[in-house]
C-alpha cells in the first residue's frame, strides 16, 4: 500500500499540500456528499454503470462506491478537476507530472450539479483562458447524457460529414436544448462565432 509520501512523490507536489487536500475534503464530507448525489453524472453513473468498467457491477455497488470515495471539484488557480480526492492518481497528467499549468491548488468544493464526473477519467475545466473548451463542457451538460456524443462528433469533423450525420431527432434535440441550428452548433463547439445569437444562446456565449 502506498504512502502520503510515495504519491505525493508521484505527484510532484509536497507532502503536506496533499494532506491539506486530503483533510480538506474530510471536513466538508458530509457536504460534497450530498452534492455529489445531486450531480447528473454521478446519478447516470449509479443508475446505468460506465460501459469501460465491468458488467458485473451493481446499482448498489456504485452507490457504496460513490459513497466511500466522494467526488469532489478540486479548485486550482487556472482550472477545475472533478474526482476523487483518495484517487490521486487520477488526476490531470499535467498536474499529476508537477507541471504548472493548473496553478496554486486553492481548495476544495463540493460539486456543482453538472460538473462532468466520470468514474474513468477526470473531468476538468479551465476557469480562465479557454473560452472553446468550456463552451464545449456547457453544450454537453445543455445536451445531457444520451446526446453529448454530438459535441465531439462536431469536433472531430469536418462540416459537410457533420451535417450528413444529423437526422431530424438529433436536430429537434439541438434546438430544443441548445437553441441552435447544426451549422451554428458546429460553430460553437469549434469555437467559431455566430452572428447575432437567439436570447436563448446568450448564456451559452456569454464570458
């Protein structure tokens, strides 16, 4: 088993600024708990599973799951990082390598009702800097569990292949919960701008 040592070595980081981090997130347990069980992704977890882990799991193994080891939002000077605090090893490489592109470590939070939990990877968000990423973390939370898929499709292609895969479902889906057009969705999660948004856009765009 390892020591407080040994991963804050991993890490990169002193021992003592992982015990503050450790003892952060157990006075404030009872509290992110909570949060963590109001969270949309944690829910989704518990309620479906995760298709990367194993098909022997159950519901009520995730819960005791979810209940032993809290997700958390782990609070940096240049980004977020939702995980769990007693899974060092899962966080960003570019922490976990001492790097500095997160910053000060400032604290620790409960999470907030959408912020994007995996039980594989963690997710992040930058607070500052990132305007695209984070406008594509906010179309996946506006989109929800069984639709976010289209964030990355419109990522990863180019226009003309993006627009063939969109049936009339996935465009009653957009502009249901998004307020946009395909084009203008591509737009977005590209991080081009769109002229003259839809009252509705205004939150989606706005820095």
């Amino acid at each position: 088993m390892q020591t407080l040592e040994d991963v804050s070595t991993q890490l990169g980081v002193a021992p003592g600024t992982l015990a503050r981090i450790i003892e952060t997130a157990r006075l404030i347990a009872h509290e992110c708990l909570d949060a963590a069980l109001a969270n949309v992704y944690v829910r989704d977890y518990i309620e479906l599973g995760s298709a990367h882990l194993s098909t022997f799991d159950t519901r009520e193994k995730r819960d005791a799951s979810i209940r032993r080891h809290v997700p958390l939002r782990l609070m940096f000077e240049h980004g977020h990082c939702f995980t769990e605090a007693a899974h060092p090893g899962l966080l960003p490489g570019s922490w976990r390598g001492g790097k500095s592109g997160w910053g000060q470590f400032l604290g620790v939070a409960p999470l907030l009702p959408e912020d994007m939990y995996s039980p594989v990877r963690p997710g992040w968000v930058w607070t500052s800097g990132n305007d695209a990423f984070n406008r594509r973390m906010k179309l996946k939370a506006l989109l929800g569990p069984f639709a976010r898929t289209m964030v990355e499709d419109a990522r990863r292609d180019p226009l003309h292949r993006f627009m063939k895969s969109i049936t009339p479902e996935k465009q009653e889906t957009l502009r249901l919960r998004t307020g946009l057009t395909p084009h203008e969705f591509w737009r977005a999660v590209k991080g081009r701008p769109i002229l003259e948004p839809a009252p509705q856009q205004v939150e989606l765009f706005e820095k």
